[in-house]
C-alpha cells in the first residue's frame, strides 16, 4: 500500500463538523453571521466612500447580495460550502475601488465585530479571516507583475 492517509481529505464531513464545533464554542453560527453581514453592509452603505462604490455595483439588489454574503461567510467561518462564486472577478468590476478601499472595508468590518461580536474570540477569528480576504483581493486586483497578469502569490 502506498501514498499517505489524509484525515482531511478522507473525511471532509467530520472536518466541517469540527470547525463549526470551535465556531460555535466561541459564538459564531449561522445567526450571528447573519446580523454580523447586516451590520456590516448598513456600515457600508452609510459610508461616504464605500457606498457610492457598492451602490453603484448592487442597485436595488440589495437582499440578494446580503443573502449571498451570508452563505460566503458561513463559508469562510464554518467550512459550511453554501457559496460557490467568484469574488476577484466580482471585485474586479467595482468601478472606482483603489487599494486603499480594503484598509476602510477593514476598518468597518472591525467596528462591526467590536459592536456585534459574541466573544473576543469571535473578533479575532473572524478579522484573521478578513485580513486574509482583503489581502488576496487587494493583490489579485493591484498588484500585478511585468507581464500584466495579477500576482497570486
């Protein structure tokens, strides 16, 4: 016999488990993200620099895009596998973003987590998420290489 045993790749329905386990141990679940995402996007769209970007993008369509970012972060928090997009290119598309945008989005998504979060363990697991979003967005989209082709590492 050959080859390596992978507990994670053998069992990804155990993994999820696990991860919404400690998720749910420092009180993040469904509920949560969904007043967290509500609570970040009325941020968002009251700011004088991300909302014009945001409503420029959305429109009325605002009910869908917070559904959508419910399934992303139960995603990202939970290993749930609820959303299946693809965020570069939807970011790509907002007209008028700079990289400096993402240290605001940032900044909003932190008031959101000290305001709403359950725990202060629940701030820093999800702004560890968040940082690491905003990086590989802000490097797919600004930081390029001489060939013109974004640099994805």
């Amino acid at each position: 016999m050959t080859g390596t045993f992978n507990v994670v790749h053998a069992y990804p329905e155990q993994k999820r488990a696990q991860i919404r386990a400690a998720a749910n141990i420092i009180g993040i679940d469904e509920a949560y993200l969904s007043v967290m995402v509500d609570a970040f996007y009325s941020r968002i769209r009251s700011d004088a620099r991300l909302g014009p970007i945001f409503d420029a993008e959305i429109g009325d369509r605002w009910g869908p895009h917070l559904d959508r970012m419910k399934r992303f972060w139960a995603s990202v928090a939970l290993n749930a596998g609820t959303y299946s997009g693809k965020p570069v290119a939807v970011h790509q598309r907002l007209a008028g973003i700079v990289a400096e945008d993402f240290d605001r989005w940032l900044a909003l998504f932190r008031e959101t987590l000290d305001d709403t979060a359950p725990t202060p363990e629940a701030v820093n697991y999800l702004m560890i998420r968040a940082e690491r979003i905003a990086q590989s967005l802000r490097m797919a989209m600004f930081e390029r290489t001489g060939s013109g082709v974004p640099s994805l590492g």
